[in-house]
C-alpha cells in the first residue's frame, strides 16, 4: 500500500508517526478561531485552591455532580450512567480531567497552527491531540446545528441564504480533516 504525502487540506504520514497537512493562511485562522471559542467553551474547570500545586490533591480533586446545562458542553461531557445517582457520582471523579485533556488537546492545536505553514508536520502525540480536538469541535458545531444522523444529506444541498451554511461548512470541512487524519493513523 503506498502512503500519500500531504496534500491541501487532507493529512499525510509524517515521519515518526505523525501526520502533515498543508493548510493555506485562511485555513489555520479559521481552525485557530475554532480551537480559542473551544477552549473558551471548556473553561479552565473547577479546581480547588491549592490543587495545581498539590499533585495529590488534584488526584483526589472532586468536581462537578451534574451535567452542564449548555447543551454543547452537555454533548462533550455526557453522563456516563442512565442512573442520575450512578452517572453523578462518576461525573465528580471524572469530569475535571476530561475538561483537561479536552483544553490541553484544543491547545495542541493551537501551538501547531502557531508554527505556521504552509505543511504542518504533527509528531505522533499531536495528531492524536489532534484527533480530539477535530472531534470536539465536530461535535460542538453538530450540537449547535442541532444535526442530527437524518441531516447527513441536506447539509450538502443547503442554499447560500441559509444562515446555517457557514457553520455548516466548517463542520463538513473539519469532518474530512478528522477522516484523513484517522486513515492517515492508520496507515
């Protein structure tokens, strides 16, 4: 199987492992400015005083017991458990290093498209990065769509008027780069 090089707007094999892709000056502005509006999203998280710190306390730093109430955020940290008790008690565990690895995968985006193009070369641990942060955003643009499984079609026939049509763009855009990314990964 022959490996393709990077190409506009689709990921390549990079060497170690990792993954390259060539975005114009455009391109990394607008995943910039979706990766700052993620991180905004996110927020830094509840963590107790003293924690970053204390490593032990932050092993044992307890966080939030209920879902957002944003529905992006509701998307991107879901319960875990149908049962309410079951599904907080594992949110207050779990939630603030989720939103950690979540702002640190969005800040590896950032640190990359700061390093300018035209070829962004990512190491084996940025595009991995990479691939959440993709996923992330996907999922934030499809919760503020409201898109849903059925729309697959009519996202690809929206008119120009259609005030959605920008968002939506970026979110068929970013779904081809995600998918190249993970044929790319997988060689």
């Amino acid at each position: 199987m022959s490996r393709r090089r990077a190409r506009a707007g689709y990921f390549g094999p990079a060497s170690g492992g990792g993954a390259a892709v060539a975005l114009d000056d455009v391109e990394i502005s607008i995943l910039r400015s979706l990766a700052v509006q993620l991180l905004e999203l996110i927020g830094p998280g509840d963590q107790p005083a003293g924690a970053e710190e204390d490593p032990l306390a932050q092993l044992f730093a307890e966080g939030p017991t209920k879902p957002p109430e944003d529905p992006a955020l509701a998307r991107l940290f879901p319960d875990a458990y149908e049962e309410p008790a079951d599904a907080s008690e594992f949110r207050r565990y779990t939630e603030n290093d989720l939103r950690a690895r979540k702002r640190e995968d969005a800040l590896a985006m950032i640190r990359v498209l700061d390093r300018g193009g035209p070829v962004l070369e990512l190491t084996a641990e940025e595009a991995r990065q990479w691939l959440g942060g993709l996923n992330d955003l996907r999922l934030t643009l499809g919760t503020r769509l409201e898109i849903t499984e059925d729309d697959s079609d009519e996202l690809y026939h929206l008119p120009d008027s259609d005030p959605r049509k920008p968002l939506v763009m970026a979110y068929l855009w970013l779904g081809g780069l995600q998918e190249s990314l993970v044929e790319t990964l997988l060689g």
